[in-house]
C-alpha cells in the first residue's frame, strides 16, 4: 500500500465512519493540550510530553487532510 492509499484509509476510518469520528474527537480533547509555562523543569518535561501526544493526533489529521486533497504549508512536518 502506498502513502497515498493509506491517506484514503485514514480518512475512511476516521472522518468517513462515525465510530471513528468519535474516536478521532475523543484523542484530539485527550491530547492536544496547552504547552505548561510554569514549574521550571517539570514543566519543559510535561510540555514535550504533551507535544509528542499531539503529534500522534497531528499525524492523523494529516493524513485526512491528504487524502482530501489539502496540501501541507511549507516548514511543516511531514
């Protein structure tokens, strides 16, 4: 399967049927969470945490994106 198709799967599993619509909604609440500016250390380790949670849904979202044919801006992760 190609990067292309998997975009496709992506977006029918997580747009097109509503279980994963839900599902979707439900990770995006979960982890995609503010950056944490007070603590000092604690703080920048729960900030990165929180990042690497978000890219998780960022990916997903990605690929949905792609598949309906959204092009990435320029600087952003693939």
């Amino acid at each position: 399967m190609d990067s292309d198709e998997l975009a496709y799967v992506y977006r029918d599993l997580f747009e097109t049927d509503k279980r994963g619509a839900l599902i979707l909604e439900d990770l995006v609440q979960r982890f995609s969470k503010p950056m944490v500016s007070k603590g000092g250390i604690d703080a920048v380790l729960q900030t990165y945490q929180r990042g690497g949670e978000r890219n998780v849904v960022d990916h997903i979202v990605r690929q949905i994106n792609r598949a309906n044919g959204v092009r990435e801006a320029e600087g952003e992760q693939p």
